[in-house]
C-alpha cells in the first residue's frame, strides 16, 4: 500500500539517506547532496512553516520509506514547481504516478493554475512519466530562470489545471475523458443541466476541464464542432439523440446476408450528411455473397454522395481499399445493425482484436449486440473510431437537408417541372413522372425520398410541440419557485 503524508523531524534521517544517494540524485546534482540534519530540519522547518504555498510529502509503500514529493507555488505567476525523488528499489511499479497526482492534486487545491517540471534530458524515464500524466514540453519562462533554473540543462514540461480532452464514453451522468494517453473520469458542471440536451458532451466532444487527478474532473465547456450526428429517440416522442460528433466520415456497415437493406442505408447516408460527415458504405462479408457487384450498384444509385466498398475481414477482401480513410486524426463513426461485422472490420485493420466480436443467429442473419454503449478508440497510428450500438432502426427528423443531400437528383428533375407546385401526379410537364416513365429515375428511389421527407416532418412537428411544452413548463416551474 502506497501512503503519502507530510513530512515531519521523523523523517530527516530518511531525507537525508535520500539525498546522499548518487543513483537517486545522479539525473538531479551529480554526486548526490550531503547535508547535515541540521541543514535538513532547517529546510524541512521553510517548507513546513510557508502554509498551504509550500509542501513537502514523504512517501512510504507499506509502511518503508521510499521517496519524497513536494511543489512550491509562485504567488506571482500561481505557477507550481514539482519534485519527486525515488529510491532505484520503488522504480516501476507506479508509486512516481501516485505521488505526483497526489502533489499536483495539493497545489491546484491551493491555488496554482500550473505546474511544473525540469528534468534533465537525459532522465527520459521521467520525461516519459510527465508525458503520460498529460505535461507538455514548452520554452522555459522568465520566471522559473530567475529562480536559478537554466534551460541549456533542463528540459522545461508544464501542466495546466484547465485543460482540453476529447469525450471517449458516456454513461447516464458520468464521462470519462482522454488525453493523450490517459482517460480520466469527469462530471457535468451544474450550469449544463439548464442547457437544451444539444449542448450536453457527446462522445467525441472536445471539452475544457479542470483537472482532477485524484477524483472526477469537471467538464466546464463544449468546444465547437465541425459536425454532430443525431436521430430521434426510438420511442418516437420526437425527442432528438444526440449519438456523436466530430466524426469525418460515417462508416455504414452492413453484412450482404438478410440484414442488407437499402432503405436503411440511405437513412444513414442522410444522417450523416445532415450531421456534417461523409457517409462511406462498407458492405461486409462479401465472401459469403454470388453477387457483389449488384449490392455496389444499387447503393451506389442511392446518392453520388455516398462511397462504396465491399470487402471480407475474414479473408482481406478490399481491406487495401480502406486505408485512404486511416489518416493520423482522422475520426471515423461506426454506424450498422448488431452483427454487420463493425468490430470485425476495425480488428482486422488494427491488427489485433480490440472490439468483442459475437456472431449472427443463424436463423435471422441478425446480430447478437457486442457494443452497448458509445466510445472512442484510438488506434496506433493516431486514428480515432468511435464505436455505436448496433441500429436496426433509425428515423427522421431534422434531417431534411441529408435528404435533399441525398437525393440531389430528384431535387434537380423538381425544379424542371412546369409548374412550381407540381405534386408530380397529374399535372401536365412533370419532370418526375417522365424520369419514371424513361427508366432515369427507378419509382421505388422516389417513393423512399418522399417517404423520409414526410417522416422527418412529423418528427420535428412533434419536436418543436415537444419543445414548446417544455419551455412552457419550465417556465411555470420557476414562476413558481419549483425545483
């Protein structure tokens, strides 16, 4: 059991072993600091006697002596600089990480905005260490030189309290958030829960935090996104899901079995353009199908603003196809029913299995749901997936311009009728009904654009009556100082 506490007169003869000790303090003052225990009590009787500004812990893992931690904050500047030292005995088993957040943890509670660190170049084990814990090497300050420190010998890494990560999972009211390569459990500010549910974090959100090393940081804002993919709730209240955001392109998978169907895939198409992404079309298990090349086709028709691949995880079929897409930074969504093979496909291109996979029913070609909940991984080659529950049913609503997206073409051959409200059923000079009637438009293409335009009109008719009563009520509420 690793236990961290202030230390006290007890302690000096343990501080100074610390200090006499050349392997410990070789990357620090060669040849180690020899001091006397009065020298000892008197530095130890600065620290203790500065207040909350200035610290200095011991560190014991159970119950031995191994090291010491400590942070001073510049009133000045609220900037914080850490030190740790170790006996060679504690390396490795993540006694340095506890005893750090815990110091940094201190000094944040006590007014610093910062810390910082200056290790020697040549100590890359600590480098490292403050990497991981989310420091950034930047140009040494004004301030930590006058203090004596010289940027030719140390290298100068900084950590701020507020700091900037990525949404990786949401569970009720709970997130947790990555940063480089940690993820760290976060909450809600309280002003959130005023805001309209388009506001609230979704999974691949950027949000400012304040770091929290030894509990829940807290998610302070939303920073703007380039796109955010939302449907209505499945219940069909009309009360919009917000799934995900910041994604470049939406990843349609969908297995060329019993669960292939076109309809569902120009609803995603149409999501997705509405919501900012570029929808690409992956049909899975395209060893198991006679005819590919027709499946390629007739989801090509949906739209010239959808890209198709077929391919097999299993076998690598087209897999070189993709790559195109896996581009450092790059965020990709996955969208598709349980059992499309979306984990499949991201293993095989990973190289190894990071998704559960389960198999279909064999009597239904349905799938068995492996995902249940949205995250965000990030592949090694700095390639962002975001995973979603699989979706058998996805509806309409605030999408009308992905439909119009979608089916540009129709939108077009409208605008060519005679008159400007054609119905486009009896009326003479109807483009629509002589694209039909001359094979350029297939009937079923048009009766499905005109079937996800009704379907998103009712849905946000019953949005906006949704919305208006719970503006009305919320605002009964506080006429009358209900909660």
């Amino acid at each position: 059991m690793i236990t961290i506490k202030e230390s006290t007169y007890d302690d000096i003869r343990n501080i100074q072993s610390l200090w006499a000790d050349e392997e410990v303090m070789k990357y620090i003052w060669p040849g180690g600091l020899h001091e006397t225990e009065d020298a000892v009590r008197e530095w130890l009787d600065r620290h203790n006697n500065a207040g909350p500004v200035q610290k200095h812990y011991s560190i014991f893992e159970d119950g031995k002596y191994c090291g010491e931690t400590q942070y001073g904050i510049d009133e000045a500047t609220r900037s914080a600089a850490l030190d740790i030292k170790l006996f060679k005995s504690a390396w490795g088993r993540g006694i340095a990480t506890r005893a750090l957040e815990y110091s940094m943890e201190e000094a944040f509670k006590n007014g610093a905005e910062t810390v910082w660190v200056d290790p020697r170049p040549a100590n890359t084990r600590a480098i490292a260490l403050y990497h991981r814990l989310g420091f950034v090497q930047k140009e040494m300050p004004e301030h930590v030189i006058a203090l004596g420190e010289d940027p030719t010998i140390f290298t100068y890494m900084e950590l701020g309290k507020e700091r900037v990560g990525r949404i990786c999972e949401v569970q009720k009211n709970s997130y947790t958030i990555k940063i480089k390569e940690r993820e760290l459990p976060a909450k809600l500010k309280k002003s959130f829960y005023e805001e309209e549910a388009d506001k609230l974090p979704v999974v691949g959100d950027y949000v400012t935090f304040e770091l929290n090393l030894l509990g829940d940081s807290m998610i302070k804002s939303v920073c703007e996104r380039k796109s955010l993919l939302q449907r209505p709730d499945q219940a069909k209240t009309g009360v919009m899901q917000y799934m995900v955001a910041n994604v470049d392109y939406a990843f349609i998978v969908t297995s060329l079995n019993d669960d292939y169907s076109y309809n569902r895939i120009a609803r995603y198409a149409s999501v997705a353009i509405q919501g900012g992404a570029v929808p690409v079309a992956i049909l899975t298990k395209s060893d198991l199908c006679s005819n590919v090349g027709r499946y390629i086709r007739e989801v090509e028709s949906i739209s010239d603003k959808i890209r198709v691949h077929a391919i097999s995880a299993i076998y690598g079929i087209g897999l070189d196809e993709l790559q195109e897409y896996f581009t450092p930074g790059t965020t990709i969504c996955l969208m598709g029913s349980s059992g499309a093979g979306k984990s499949t496909l991201i293993n095989s291109i990973a190289g190894e299995e990071i998704m559960k996979t389960s198999g279909i029913r064999e009597d239904d070609s349905k799938g068995r749901h492996t995902t249940t909940y949205r995250q965000l991984i990030e592949l090694k080659n700095g390639v962002y997936i975001i995973d979603t529950p699989g979706m058998r049913e996805i509806g309409m609503a605030e999408t009308q311009e992905g439909i119009d997206e979608v089916f540009s073409d129709i939108m077009e051959l409208e605008r060519c009728c005679r008159f400007s409200n054609c119905r486009h059923d009896t009326e003479p000079g109807c483009a629509i009904k002589a694209a039909i009637e001359s094979g350029e438009l297939s009937e079923e293409r048009y009766i499905l654009y005109k079937s996800l335009g009704a379907e998103n009109t009712r849905n946000y008719a019953l949005k906006k009556e949704i919305s208006k009563w719970s503006k009305a009520r919320k605002k009964f509420n506080d006429m009358n100082d209900l909660y």
